[in-house]
C-alpha cells in the first residue's frame, strides 16, 4: 500500500531541533542547535494518541523525506515560519519494497 500525502500539503522548509534528552536546570528541555530540512506541511487540526494512550490536540502535519540529514522525532522542536511546535506522534512510512520513505510527524503548538 503506497501513502498518499494530504493534497494540500507543500513542500517547505521547516527547522527542526532534536532534543538532547537533557534538562537545564530547571527542569527544561534542551535542544540542538537547529537544522534546516525540506517537508511537506500541512496545517491542520488531529488528535494524536501518545504513548501512555492519552489523547493530543495536534496543529501541524510534516512528511519529511528520508533522505533528509536530520529526520525529526517525538519530542524535537520544530519551526516552522513563526511558529514553534514539539513532535508529538512519529511515523515511518515505508514504500512497498520496504524502504524508508517518510518520517510523519504530528506536532502540537509549544
């Protein structure tokens, strides 16, 4: 089964910040300095289901290549023209031979 991505959906530059898995020292996240990679956006509004099963108002769908140097992941921060968002659900999207094709990723706004 091959993947359709949203008709509406464009391809554009976003930032992505991986987080390190730090914490300063009030107990906040700290990211990597920001990438620059090409993704196919598309605004909308989903509920995303996280991993202990809680429910997730999302605002932002990106599909971004795998042949991207950096490829987002639950919990990165990402930028996109003026807004920031934190990955929240992750999806490999594979072709039909198996290979990787996208990583989805639902962001909420941060």
């Amino acid at each position: 089964m091959s993947v359709v991505i949203d008709r509406h959906a464009t391809l554009e530059t976003i930032t992505v910040e991986v987080d390190t898995g730090d914490t300063d020292g009030q107990g906040i996240p700290v990211f990597d300095s920001g990438v620059d990679v090409s993704a196919f956006v598309v605004e909308e509004d989903k509920l995303a289901v996280s991993a202990d099963g809680s429910e997730i108002r999302t605002s932002l769908t990106i599909w971004v290549p795998a042949d991207e140097d950096v490829l987002p992941a639950e919990g990165d921060r990402i930028t996109y023209g003026t807004d920031t968002y934190i990955g929240r659900e992750y999806k490999r999207i594979k072709r039909l031979n198996g290979e990787l094709q996208f990583i989805r990723l639902r962001c909420q706004e941060e």
